[in-house]
C-alpha cells in the first residue's frame, strides 16, 4: 500500500471515528441523565406517598408527649389507693404501655428525635421516681402534689421533646 492510499483510508475512517465517539458521547449522557430523572421522579413520587405517614408519626408522638406530660398524667390517673408506691408502679406502667403501643413510630422518624423522645419518657418515669423517694411524700396524693408543685419550678421533659418534634415537623416542608 502506497502512501496515498493510507492517507485516503485515514481521512475517511478518522471523521467517522470521531463522530462515532461524539455519539456514543451524547449517547451515554442522554441515557444517564433520564436514569436521574426517572430516579427522582420515582423518589419525589415515594415522598409524597410517605409524608402523610410521617405527619401522622409526629402527630402520635406528639398526643404521646402530651399524655405523659406529668402536669396532665397525673390529674388523668387517679390513685386508687393510699399506698404511694402503688401509684408510682401503676403511673409508669401508664407511661410505658403507652410508650409500647407507639413504638412503631420510630421508623417514621429521625433518630435524633426518637431519641429524644426516649429520653423524655425515661426522664418523666425518673422524675416520678425520684419523688416517691423523697421525705416529702407519705401518701399517693402527696406524690402528686409534690410533682406538681415541682412542675410549677421547672419545664417537664415532654414539653422539651414536644418542642423538638414541633421544630422537626416544620423542617419536612
């Protein structure tokens, strides 16, 4: 093969190549650009399904905030006894079963405010521990008198969680 003819095989054979490879080019970026457009759609799609699920989450644990709120939990749950420890057992029963009935919610949720929803519980089962254990308290009336007065001082720890969860529900929008 002379010369000439290389040439001529290279002239014709190079522009396809190069409009072969702007092809394969624009190609691969079309197909990889509708993959992420199907993706997010596809997404977008799921989290419009699930939002309403998550608002409902927060709104159940928020009612749960709300019920074991000591300033309401204990006006709502009447001791059925003198005997303080009695009460003490009977209240955070109250609080755990509840507890155990919206424990599915997690899944809804970030696990910072389930955390802190954790906290709140246990910090209330605490609070209400802590005062049985105290000098002040003879009776299951007394006890909810002392927690309540001690409420009168300081912010329960389901106002704080209730707080938290109100702050994350304003960030899903």
């Amino acid at each position: 093969m002379d010369t000439t003819k290389i040439i001529e095989l290279l002239s014709y054979t190079l522009p396809a190549i190069i409009t072969g490879a702007v092809a394969y080019y624009f190609f691969n970026l079309h197909t990889k650009n509708e993959e992420g457009r199907r993706r997010y759609l596809l997404n977008k799609e799921a989290q419009k399904n699930a939002l309403p699920i998550r608002l409902q989450a927060y709104e159940r644990m928020a009612l749960y905030m709300e019920r074991i709120n000591p300033a309401k939990l204990l006006i709502r749950i009447k001791p059925f006894s003198e005997d303080k420890n009695d009460y003490e057992t009977f209240v955070i029963e109250q609080i755990e079963q509840e507890f155990e009935h919206n424990l599915t919610q997690q899944i809804y949720m970030s696990d910072d405010c389930w955390t802190i929803i954790v906290t709140a519980k246990n910090a209330t089962i605490q609070m209400i521990r802590k005062t049985n254990m105290s000098n002040r308290v003879d009776s299951a009336n007394k006890l909810r008198e002392v927690i309540l007065g001690d409420l009168m001082d300081k912010q329960s720890p389901s106002n704080a969680a209730l707080e938290y969860i109100k702050n994350e529900v304003g960030q899903l929008w």
